[in-house]
C-alpha cells in the first residue's frame, strides 16, 4: 500500500547547508523529509521554477533517452528506509522496475509528469504530522521556494 505524494520544495538546512526535500501526501496531512544531495537539489529547485538550462541537465538528458528508446516511466515509488537512507525505484511500463534514490527519482518524475508515491511501511517510520498551529511554518517554506536561486544549493567547498 502507498500514497500519493507532491513536491513542497527543497530548501537547505542550516548550519550544515545540506538541502531536504520535503513531500505531502496528496490526500493526507504527513510530510516525509529526505536529506538529499546539492546536485539533485538544484535540478528539483529548477524543475519547479521552470528554468531551462542551455544545455540538459542529467535528469533532462534521462528522461530523453527514456523517451528515445521507446519506454514510459508510469510512476515512481520510495519504497524503504534502512539506517537513515531512503530507497526508491522508476516503474516503467510492462512493470519494469529500477532503483534509483529517491532525489533522481523526483527530479525525473517532475520533469516526466508521472506520480510520486511513498510506501506506507515509509510513511509510517518518516512521515511527520505538521499541527494546523504551524500552517504558517508551510507558508514560510513556500515563501523560501519562491525566493531561492540555485546558488544558495552550492556547498562551501564549490
């Protein structure tokens, strides 16, 4: 069993400036945070903004080879979390299964258009409850989404 999960954002937690990725459930109320890397970050941050580099990027270039050889990725799914590190996988057609993490899986799920969805066995060790008294703590996140650049995912020894 699993849900259905949307993309919050990224942001970069401070003082180890290391970047999470924060999903919902569609139709629920808990959060999953996964830590992710720098790269993966900015591909996500660029994705949901809308940016076009000049040139693809890994996740741009992925999704073109799935295409050119003829394959649909229909869904993908985090499926586990062992000490700390999430598990993910690409569902393509035919049920053809990929691991992958879970930061690649998201920044092609966003760029592809298909659905993110996080095991319940997942959910239910990482998924956190936000009280409606800390909505607002949603909207500030949102307000950062809005405000950041790709420069703030850069790490201090680039």
């Amino acid at each position: 069993m699993s849900s259905e999960m949307r993309v919050v954002g990224v942001r970069v937690e401070l003082p180890a400036n290391q970047p999470i990725l924060l999903l919902r459930e569609a139709h629920g109320e808990r959060y999953l945070p996964i830590w992710i890397g720098s790269v993966e970050a900015t591909a996500i941050a660029l994705e949901q903004q809308g940016v076009r580099p000049q040139r693809p990027l890994t996740h741009d270039l992925l999704k073109d080879v799935i295409g050119a050889l003829g394959r649909d990725l229909e869904q993908v799914r985090i499926t586990d979390l062992q000490e700390g590190t999430f598990f993910a996988e690409l569902v393509f057609d035919g049920d053809v299964r990929v691991s992958a993490r879970p930061s690649d899986s998201v920044a092609l799920a966003l760029r592809i258009g298909v659905p993110i969805h996080a095991d319940e066995s997942v959910l239910d060790e990482a998924g956190l409850v936000i009280p409606d008294e800390q909505e607002d703590e949603v909207e500030k996140f949102r307000e950062f989404l809005d405000s950041v650049s790709p420069e703030d995912f850069r790490g201090a020894d680039t």
